[in-house]
C-alpha cells in the first residue's frame, strides 16, 4: 500500500509536469530554420518556396520523454504576399499533441533593400491524453482520457534587411483554458500569452567566410524570461558550424550543409541540459532537412 503511495504521487507529479509542457509552444535547438513557429511574417520573406521536415528527440535515457516532429511549409505568392503551413507534433508520455497553423503575411517595401512583413496566423491545437496508460482507477482525475481542441490566433513583425532581421510577435494571442479535470487533486491547464523579439546579422568576413550571431528572448506570462543567444560561421555557403546557449537551461551545437546549389541543407543539433534536470538525461538530439524551390 505504500508502494502505491509513492507511485500514485511520482505520476501525479510527472502529470503535472506534463501539463507545465503543454502549455509551451514547441521548442526547437536550430530555431532559425523554423521562424514559421516563431513568427507568421516570415512567410514568403526568402521569395522561393522553402519547407523543413524536423525532428527532435528531447532528453535521451529518459523512458517516454518528449519527443517533437515538425513539417512547415511557406512560400510567395505574387509580389507582396506570402502564405505558410506549420504542423508540429509533440509526444510525451501519455500526451500526444499537434499543432496546425496557417500563416499569411504581406510585404511592405521600406527602403532599397530592407522590407517590413507584416503577418497573421490562424490554427489551433488537438490535445489528446491517455490516461489509461497510469492504471489508476480510483481517483476520477485518471477515469477519462482527454480529446479537446484549442483555437488560437496570432500576429508578428518581421524587418529584414541585406545582413539582418529583426522580429517581434504574438503567435498565441488568446489565453485558452486548455481543460479541468476533478479528482483527489484537481488538475488544470491553460495557455498563456507569449511574446517573441530577437534578430540577427550577417558578418562578410573574407570571400569564404561569414559569421551570423543572433538572438531570440521569449517573453511568457508567469515564467521567467527566455533568452537564446546563437553565433554560426559559414564556409563558401556550404558548411554551417554554430553554438547556441540559452540561458540557464541549455547549450547546444550544431552543424548544417547545403548540397544541389542550395536546394537541399540537411542539419544536426546536440543539446546539453545545464538545468538541474541535467544529470538525468544524456541531452537532446535535433535533425533538419530543408528543401528550397526557386
């Protein structure tokens, strides 16, 4: 009996976690290939249709541990606008979660060589939980699966220029309940607002080299901020070598390489947890394919 004890409190606890995971948009080490999460302006703003297949193995050694698998798509249409598709799922444990969002933005010429997009996002998010999986029949908590859909909405900014770009968005503007289960000890979860800026700039250093140092911070209701800072050197275009520390939680490094002029870039990302939740795990893996169409 107080074997089970234990064990119905370790899951409690690990179920509430998992709550506190769902209620974060998708996290991703080579995050700069996947601004269509971050931002629906950045659809269209390279001018050739582009999409990402990812995927992201978080927390190795971990039995059940989350595991991410992203598909976005974005392309111009016409001189002005862009549109875009991101579906993203999350599994861990007894979560299993995707996220569809269209995105449509529309450009704005500044100044020679510098434009404003401006873009929207519209989708949601089905939430599903297999609660049968914990084998606890005695509290009602654990008596019914969940199976809800959340609806959500978002804007955001994109300036690029020759050698940087800035960013500023919403891409969850609404604050959802996600679902309230009675029990023992009841369980809630929610979606709170979040707010991205960063940007980035490219170095021409000699014909061969270049160096792109950017920056991301997130913004969170309740949650402290989040700040990623990555540096990448580029060898003739081909060859990506770059580090990324965000802080008080990670670093990590990564590689990437283009192949057919471009058309093709394939990238690989290792995470090392600097949190406490650290010495639990053997780190986070990340792989990439971009497709590129001009």
């Amino acid at each position: 009996m107080k074997d089970f004890k234990y064990k119905y409190i370790l899951i409690l606890l690990l179920f509430t976690s998992i709550l506190g995971y769902t209620q974060q948009d998708p996290h991703f080490s080579l995050y700069r290939y996947n601004m269509n999460i971050i931002t629906p302006a950045y659809a269209g703003s390279n001018e050739h249709l582009e999409a990402v297949f990812s995927v992201r193995s978080q927390w190795i050694g971990v039995q059940d541990a989350p595991q991410t698998f992203n598909f976005n798509v974005n392309s111009p249409i016409g001189k002005n606008v862009g549109v875009g598709l991101t579906i993203v799922n999350d599994r861990v444990f007894v979560l299993d979660e995707t996220h569809v969002y269209a995105d449509f933005s529309y450009k704005l010429k500044i100044a020679d060589k510098l434009d404003l997009y401006s873009g929207i996002k519209a989708g949601g998010s089905f939430l599903k939980i297999d609660l049968n999986k914990v084998g606890i029949t005695d509290d009602p908590l654990f008596s019914e699966n969940v199976n809800t859909f959340n609806p959500n909405v978002g804007v955001g900014f994109y300036l690029k220029g020759e050698k940087y770009y800035v960013t500023l968005s919403a891409p969850g503007i609404l604050s959802n309940d996600r679902f309230e289960k009675d029990g023992v000890n009841p369980v809630s979860a929610s979606d709170d607002q979040q707010f991205f800026l960063g940007g980035g700039y490219t170095f021409n250093l000699t014909n061969d080299f270049k160096l792109q140092p950017s920056v991301l911070t997130r913004a969170v209701t309740g949650v402290p901020l989040t700040i990623d800072m990555t540096a990448s050197a580029w060898y003739k275009e081909r060859i990506e070598l770059g580090t990324n520390y965000r802080i008080d939680e990670s670093v990590t490094i990564f590689l990437t390489t283009t192949f057919i002029d471009k058309a093709l870039q394939f990238g690989y990302a290792y995470e090392h947890t600097t949190a406490n939740t650290g010495s639990f795990n053997n780190g986070s893996h990340e792989v990439m394919l971009k497709v590129s169409l001009n």
